[in-house]
C-alpha cells in the first residue's frame, strides 16, 4: 500500500473514529486499514492513533499530521481530477449546518449541483452542536451567531432579521403582550446549547436581555418551533425559519418593535493554505442557495386576515 493511500486511510479513521467503519466505506478489510495505519506510524516514528476496545482518538502528534495532511491530499485530490471530463469536480466534501437549512434550502436543492458534478460526493451533517471542522474533517459549516473561533475564516451569508413569536393559542390564553412590562405576565421557551446553562432571557435590540420565567427548556431549533406552536411560550427566532407559519397563521409575531438582534449567519472554514477546487465550488454553491432561500423566506405574504365573528357568535359567546 503506498504512503498516500496510508495517509487517506488514516484520515478516514481519524475522521470516523472507527477501523470498521472506515474500511467499510473505504472498501477494504478492516485488517487491511489497521495495517494501512500501523505502517504509516512505522514510517513516521510515532503513533497517531490511541486505540481501546471502544474508541479510537487522536494523540498529539496525529491531530498535527491529520491537520497537515489535510492540505496534501486536497492538492492530490484536484491534481488526479483536474483532466478528468463531466464537470471536472469529483471527490467528498464534507459540511455542517442546522436540521432546518438542510431540509428546507440546502437538500431540496442538491439535486441541481450533483446533476452538473456527478462526480461529486457530499457528505451533510445536521446538527445543532458546533462541530470542531479540524477534528472532525469538515470542509466548511454555516453556522449562525458569533464564530468565536479566530483560527477560522468566516465568509458571511446575512444578518437575518429576527421575530418574536408566539401561537394563537396561547396569546388566547395569556393575551397579547403590546409593551415589554406586559412580559412579567408571559412564558418563554427557553433555549441552551447546554442543557443546564442560564437561560439568556428575552433579547433585545434597544437594551439588555429582559428576564423570563418558563417551564421548558430546548436545546435544538425543531424543539424550539415545536414547543411554541404546542403554545408553551414565546420564542426569538429569524424570520426565514418561521416566514410560513406566519404567513399560515400558526404563528403570530409580537412586540415588534423590540426584536431580538440580528444574527449573524458564516459560511466558516479552515485557515488553511488553499482549499481544492471541489470545496470552492460547493462553497459559493451554497452561499447562493442559502442567499436565495433566505430572500424568499423574507417576501412571503403575510397572514391572512381572520374572519370577523358575526354578531349572532358575539352575543352567543357573550351569553
């Protein structure tokens, strides 16, 4: 086995953390790739790898030769490809981002970027957890809300306006706030990477964030949409992902004049030497898709008026 195909190896471990299941995807034995990967330490002089009957991890040494490695196998990656014919992108490029961009702009989308690159292969990750892209082996990830990481580039997408919402049912149940001192009154849908941290309260962008009783709190976005429409309180949410519930009337925006901060949404990569064409191509491929959802989300019409009650119902329900 040559040192490139052990290195490719060894990424594919690294990445899946598991000798099985990177032989499998890589179509070999599983023998072959702890092979593959007890040599290339022989060569090197070091182990990359701790291994135990549970897990397999990075020592020191291995998250430096994964880290730059990376950029070899992408120049080897592109130099094979780059004669090659339909398209002329070929290989895997691996992104992150949130369960409701996959579904609603990225995924139904893809059909269009692989019917030109069939050579392609993408590898999308849903979550709600930010993702180490070294460790991990991400090409790139959107990611909403500050980067927080200096080491990464962070090519923004938008700033996507925010709303508060809330559903007919519980605005019926709790009325409808019309000044922030209203709030002492209202439940709010608390929200926590992790689960146990202090809830934030409600955001604002003409002053501090404005503490909030409620009784549940979510650590993923489906939650949150979900626990609102269930009427278990208020929520702060961009617009775009909630731009058809308003428009439906399932959700009601409230207390307008006071939303929450923009937010910020990056297409944030590695600070490495190049990126390889293939990722290149994705990348402006889904800063457009992305772009184009988000402007349409923000033009769709606004709820429908409800029908007046006749007089009859009022004096029925008066009575």
């Amino acid at each position: 086995m040559s040192l490139i195909t052990q290195i490719q190896t060894f990424h594919r471990v690294a990445e899946l953390a598991s000798f099985t299941q990177a032989a499998t995807s890589l179509g070999l034995p599983k023998a072959a790739a702890s092979t593959a990967v007890q040599a290339l330490e022989a060569h090197l002089g070091t182990r990359l790898l701790h291994r135990t009957t549970r897990k397999v991890q990075l020592t020191q040494d291995g998250q430096a030769f994964y880290e730059r490695s990376k950029d070899l196998l992408d120049d080897i990656d592109e130099l094979t490809t780059m004669f090659q014919q339909q398209g002329g992108l070929a290989g895997r490029v691996r992104v992150d981002m949130t369960t409701g961009l996959a579904r609603n702009a990225v995924l139904p989308r893809l059909p269009e970027l692989l019917a030109e690159h069939p050579l392609l292969e993408l590898e999308v990750s849903s979550t709600e957890r930010r993702v180490d892209l070294v460790r991990e082996g991400f090409d790139c990830v959107v990611r909403a809300g500050p980067v927080g990481d200096a080491s990464l580039i962070a090519r923004p997408l938008a700033q996507m306006r925010m709303a508060n919402c809330a559903s007919p049912a519980y605005l019926k149940r709790h009325g409808v706030p019309k000044a922030l001192g209203d709030l002492s009154s209202h439940l709010l849908v608390h929200y926590a990477g992790t689960l146990g941290a202090r809830p934030v309260g409600f955001e604002r962008e003409d002053g501090p964030a404005i503490a909030m009783t409620g009784a549940v709190t979510v650590n993923n976005a489906d939650a949150y949409q979900a626990a609102c429409l269930a009427g278990l309180g208020l929520i702060q949410v961009p617009v775009a992902g909630v731009a058809e519930l308003l428009a439906q009337g399932q959700l009601v925006e409230v207390l307008p004049q006071h939303p929450a901060p923009a937010m910020p949404l990056n297409l944030v990569y590695a600070n490495r030497r190049n990126l390889s064409r293939r990722v290149r191509v994705v990348m402006d491929w889904l800063a457009a898709v992305i772009s184009q959802h988000l402007e349409a989300a923000s033009t769709l019409p606004p709820a429908p008026p409800r029908p007046a009650r006749s007089r009859s119902a009022r004096s029925a329900r008066a009575r």
